[in-house]
C-alpha cells in the first residue's frame, strides 16, 4: 500500500523502534512506516488502518509491537476473532498483562460475555495499573449489561474511582458509563447527575454526555445555518423539529455490531501460536467457563 513520502518511521515511539531492531534494518524501516500509518489512521480510517496492519503482520509477524498493532487495528473494525489472536500472541511474546481488558472485550463482541466477566477476575486484573483496572471494570460493567444484568451493572461500576472528585483520562467515560448504567437499570433521575458530572470530566469529547443531559432536560438545539430553516421561519411556517440526535456507542462497544460468526477463536491461530497455547498459555478461553456478566461505557 502506498505510503506518503513524508513518513519516515522515526514517528514511532522509541519502545516500539527498539522491539523492531530485531529486523534488518531496511525490513525494520519498512515496517515502521507501515506501523505509523496503522496509528495515524486507526481513529479516523479505520479500515485504511488495517490495510497497513497486515502489510506489516506479513512482514514482521514475530514482533510483539507489529501483534499489538494489528490487534487494535482488527479491534475498531470489528474483527473481534482476528483481534484476540493477535493480543494473545502479544501477551504471550511480551509476558504484559496491559493487554487483558480489550482481550476480554473481545469476548464480548464475540458474543461471549460470560468469558469476559470470567477474566475480570482472574489474577492478571492485579498485574494493571489504575487505568487498565478501570477499563477492566468498564468491560465487566458492559459484559453485566449484555446478560441484561443491569443492576449487577450498576454495582460494578461503583468504586473509589467512580467516587472521587479528581478527573483523570478515564473518568469521564466512567461516568458516563455509569450513568447509563443507572438509565438501563431504572434509575433515569439519578443519572441525569451523573451525565452532568461526565460532561464536566469530558474536556477532550470523549463521550456525548452533553447531549445526553440536554435531552433529559429537554433543551432543542437549532442549527441556525440551516437554509431550510430560515426559509420556512420566512415563509412563516413553524420550524422544522430538529432530528434526534443518535447516540454514540461507548468506546468500550455496547452497540456494536458483531460480524464474525460465534467461531472459535482457535481457528485463526497460527502453528506457532498453537504450539505456545499447548504450554498452557491459550487455554484462557476452555479454562474460564464461569457464567457472569458487565457494562462499558460511551464507548475503547
């Protein structure tokens, strides 16, 4: 796939450039700029994004950076089987446990919440950082949800985090989380506060809790520039309703669309990643049939 010629990739981060040394330095480069491309487009162009992840799969595919790459890059296109291979291969070629909570979200986009609540608590969630135990929580919240388990839901999401006035990078999709949360469970006046509080965290858009509260309190917004508008309020005639406004799915994925058929995962696998999952690494999935279940947020 052409890449433009001002990618040079040095735009990577240095972690990254140095799991690539392992290559000679011609494939290395190559890769690298296939991997900036992957991050440039990942939010934007998504499928473009992956495009580039499976050059640079083909080309280094026993890199752990080029593994996680390509798992986020299935990850937002909805490739749900393609993306827990490769985090798994991640993980397993790294020994890091940051991985866990999108791995688990996997699951339930492949239609297995139970699983993802099963990881939730495993011990690899005490090996995260505040972040990742926050996402994790986030993925059993929306696993809860999807069983239609909406007050276990709501239990789920509360904690210390939810609780504390500081505002971190995760807080307002924590909120918003639970908000929703509280909607799905009964419990709509109490969550028109806490859509209120997300709005206050969301300094960077992350979720849509600013439309959310109007709508509960039943503010209209007017697009003003609109020439059919103004053509009508002339002609004399009543303004046009504006449209409902659609609400994003959380980043974590409640809405999603699933594509893959319920198959094992299994059967992306490589021989390598088998030969690995028969030392006892891969059998997450057999080993965790615990029935349970959570909610997400505005979601990743």
């Amino acid at each position: 796939m052409p890449i433009p010629d001002d990618v040079t990739g040095f735009e990577i981060d240095a972690d990254v450039r140095q799991d690539l040394k392992s290559l000679p330095k011609t494939l290395a480069d190559d890769v690298a700029r296939n991997l900036v491309m992957v991050a440039r487009l990942l939010d934007t162009e998504p499928e473009e994004a992956y495009n580039y992840s499976r050059v640079a799969l083909r080309l280094a595919s026993r890199v752990a950076s080029v593994r996680e790459a390509a798992g986020f890059a299935s990850y937002m296109t909805q490739r749900y089987a393609e993306a827990l291979t490769e985090f798994r291969a991640a993980r397993r070629m790294t020994g890091r446990a940051d991985l866990w909570p999108v791995m688990a979200d996997c699951e339930r986009g492949l239609g297995r919440p139970e699983r993802a609540l099963a990881m939730a608590g495993e011990p690899e969630v005490k090996q995260l950082d505040k972040a990742g135990q926050v996402e994790m929580r986030l993925v059993a919240a929306g696993a809860r949800s999807d069983m239609e388990q909406f007050d276990a839901a709501v239990v789920t999401l509360q904690s210390p985090e939810l609780a504390s006035n500081a505002v971190h990078p995760w807080t307002a999709r924590l909120r918003y989380a639970y908000a929703e949360a509280l909607i799905a469970a009964g419990r709509a006046d109490e969550a028109r506060d806490w859509f209120a509080k997300a709005a206050d965290a969301d300094t960077d858009g992350a979720t849509n809790a600013s439309e959310r509260l109007a709508e509960i309190d039943g503010l209209e917004f007017v697009d003003t520039l609109d020439p059919e508008l103004a053509d009508e309020e002339q002609d004399g005639a009543p303004a046009a309703e504006p449209r409902a406004k659609s609400i994003a799915p959380d980043e974590i994925g409640d809405d999603r669309v699933i594509y893959e058929d319920e198959e094992d995962v299994d059967e992306y696998y490589d021989e390598d990643d088998l030969e690995i999952d028969e030392d006892g690494d891969a059998d997450e999935d057999d080993d965790r049939a615990r029935p349970a279940r959570a909610e997400d947020d505005d979601r990743r």
